[in-house]
C-alpha cells in the first residue's frame, strides 16, 4: 500500500510565529517544509535591485536564496508590495504546488496555503497574536542580528504589512474557515508547537 501524502497548511500575520511553528512540525512529523514568503521576499528584493517582479517571479532558483539578505524589514515591505499582484502570484502559485506534490508530505507557510495554494490541505491552522507581541518579537530577532531598528519602526512595519496583506483582492490573508486558531500571543514557543503538533496530530489520527 502507498503512503497517502498528507498537506499542513499554516496562515497567519507577520511575526506571529508561523515560521518557528512550521520548522518544529515539519521535523516532528519528517514532513518537508516550504516557507512561501521567502518566494515573496526574493521577487520583492528583485525588485528593489530594479528587477521586473513578474519576470523575477518567474525565474526564481530557491537554491540561489541568500535567506539573511531576505529578512531585511524593508525587503519584507516589498514582498508585501509585489505579492498583490496576481499575475506575480500566479507565477508562484505552480512553483508552490509543484513542492507539495513533490514532497508528499509538506508543510507550507504563507498567508494564502489554506485558501489557495492548498485548499484540500489535511491539517489548516491558522497562526496569529497581537500586533504589540509581534512587533516586540521581530524587534529582538531583528535587533539580535545587529540590525538598525526600533520598536515603534518593527510595529509600523507589521501593522502596514498586516493592513496590505488582508486587504489585496488577489489571495488576501484570511484564516481558512476549516482552520485551526492558535494565538500565540500568551505562549512560550514550546507551547506554541505543542498546540500545533496535538491539532495535527488529532487531524491525521481522526
Ligand atoms: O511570511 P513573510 O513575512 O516572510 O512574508 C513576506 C510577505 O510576502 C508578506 O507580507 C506577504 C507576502 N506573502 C504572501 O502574500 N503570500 C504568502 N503565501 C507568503 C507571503
């Protein structure tokens, strides 16, 4: 009998620890992991080195990502810009889907997973916590990697970020309405990932 390919999709604002939560479930479970917003980020940062973004979008090599030079506040702004455009992202959409159907078992963080990318995903859940938390969090990652920031920059940031992204008419960020909530907001990361692997574990057990 072949494994039947199981899809964890993880939504959520900026900052709210998607990203940590998706490493720790993919490892959890021996599931490939995508993180969607780097795409966006590496079409964002072609563009501020005077890129076309659909052109970039459609020529991505993820093997070439320099992920430090993409977790920049202002290349998370562009991300932000360039992904309300349809046409750069349906130029991701098929690289997206191609990596779950590759790997069989993917989680696939983003904003748009369990709505668009992966609508028949087994497990949704949906990530999120209070812009203060968010911004407070990205600040010491940020300023921990000795980066110029300021709190009340980081939370401008998120909040604009946050603003852009769930109003676009193109895939905005909305929690799936099958999607499991979690706010991370009053939880340390272990029992942030507790949560997420019991719902999971729940879903493929049910
Ligand atoms: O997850 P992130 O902060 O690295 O994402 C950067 C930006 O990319 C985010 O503000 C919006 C965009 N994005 C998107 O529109 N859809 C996704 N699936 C992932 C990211």
């Amino acid at each position: 009998m072949t494994k039947r390919s199981f899809c964890v999709a993880i939504d959520g604002p900026a900052a709210a620890g998607k990203g940590t939560i998706s490493k720790a479930v993919a490892a959890h479970f021996g599931f490939a992991h995508l993180d969607t917003g780097l795409l966006y980020r590496a079409v964002g940062a072609g563009v501020l080195a005077g890129g076309d973004a659909v052109t970039v979008a459609k020529t991505l090599d993820p093997a070439q990502f320099d992920q430090d030079s993409l977790r920049t506040p202002e290349v998370a702004q562009a991300a932000s810009r360039v992904a309300v455009d349809p046409d750069v992202r349906s130029a991701l959409l098929q690289f997206q889907r191609d990596f779950a159907e590759k790997a069989g078992c993917a989680v696939l963080d983003g904003r748009d997973i369990g709505t668009v990318v992966a609508p028949a995903a087994d497990a949704k859940l949906f990530i999120t916590a209070s812009a203060d938390v968010r911004a407070q969090r990205r600040f010491l990652e940020l300023s921990g990697k000795g980066m110029d920031v300021t709190l009340e920059g980081v939370l401008a940031d998120v909040k604009a970020r946050d603003a852009r992204d769930r109003s676009r008419e193109a895939a905005p960020l909305v929690a799936a309405k099958d999607a499991v909530l979690i706010d991370t907001s009053e939880l340390s990361i272990e029992q942030a990932i507790g949560q997420a692997i019991a719902a999971i574990e729940k879903i493929k057990g049910a």
